[in-house]
C-alpha cells in the first residue's frame, strides 16, 4: 500500500468517525449538544483536523442525513421484501419506516429536519436521498391506483408517515394508537 493510499483510508476512518461520534451525540443528547468542541474532544482530534474534513455542523448533519437515508432505504426495502402481497408490503413499508423514525430520532431529524446543506427533490439530490424515496416508490407506485402518479402518490404516503412519525415523536398523538394508524393509511390511501 502506497502512502497515499494510507493516507486516504486514514482520512476516510477520520471522517466515519467524526459522523459516528457526531450522530451517537446527538441520539444522547440532542443536535444541540453536537458542537466541534465536543466533536474534537470525543474523537481526540484538534479542531482543525475536524474542520479540514467538514466545514462545520451542517456538513456533519448532511453527512448524516446521507447516512440515515442510506439505513432508511435499506430498512424500507428489507420490510417490504419479506411481505406478501401489496397491502402486506405497504403496510411493512409504514411500520419500518415509522420504527427506524423511532429508534433514530436523531438521525431521522438529520434527514427530514435539519439544515444539513443538502438538495431535496432538485437535479443535484445526492443519490444517497434519491434512493430512499425510490425505496419508497417500489412498494408504493403499485398501489397509486388508476389515473394517480406514482411519484406524487408516494410523496402524499410519504407525508402522511412523516406527520404520524413527527407528532407521535412530539406526544401529539398517542404511540400506542400508532398500528391503527397505518392501517388506517394503508386501507384508505392505496387501491389494491
């Protein structure tokens, strides 16, 4: 292995542990707690050196948010593979989503909440953004019913999981009514 190369997998660690560190932080303690002080400290590296790899705050959201989204799709489709039949599968797609909402409530603001720097729904979306709603779209676009757009289908889904997600997170609505919801979701929104 080269020098450069050596260098480059340094790097590449230093980063993957300033987005490690970063998001295990936020998960304890709130996206406030997150400053590159703190970051620097935890990871024992100057601040400079955190600063050579992100500019600052929003860029180690972005990042992620790219990660998040990445988790997200992949949580989305494993749910929706081991369905059976459309309404199986939307209705595994709405709980992993609404779980992995849950479980990484950090990570879940980085993507849908914060200033992460990021492009949404525009030519320059990262790819790492445009999978997880394409994640969405193979179990949903099936199920838009006649005459509806599949993309704008899985947007109204999409919003409406994001509603339930958000204001059950913000005890706006009772979590143990939170199944009734998606079947609620499930039975009304989608034609099978």
């Amino acid at each position: 292995m080269s020098v450069q190369e050596r260098k480059q997998r340094e790097r590449a660690e230093r980063e993957r542990l300033i987005v490690a560190t970063a998001r295990e932080l936020a998960e304890q303690q709130g996206w406030d707690a997150v400053t590159t002080r703190r970051l620097a400290e935890r990871i024992e590296y100057s601040q400079p050196v955190l600063y050579s790899h992100f500019r600052g705050k929003r860029e180690i959201i972005g990042a992620v948010a790219l990660e998040g989204a990445t988790e997200l799709a992949a949580a989305v489709r494993a749910a929706a593979s081991r369905a059976n039949g459309p309404r199986e599968r939307v209705a595994a797609l709405a709980h992993a989503y609404l779980d992995f909402a849950e479980r990484h409530p950090a990570v879940y603001d980085a993507i849908f909440q914060l200033d992460g720097g990021l492009a949404y729904a525009q030519e320059d979306t990262p790819e790492q953004l445009k999978d997880a709603f394409s994640a969405l779209l193979e179990s949903l676009g099936d199920v838009a019913g006649d005459g509806v757009h599949p993309g704008l289908f899985t947007e109204v889904f999409w919003a409406a999981l994001h509603g339930v997600a958000t204001l059950t997170r913000a005890r706006r609505l009772p979590p143990e009514d939170t199944g009734r919801r998606v079947e609620l979701l499930v039975e009304r929104l989608a034609e099978f």
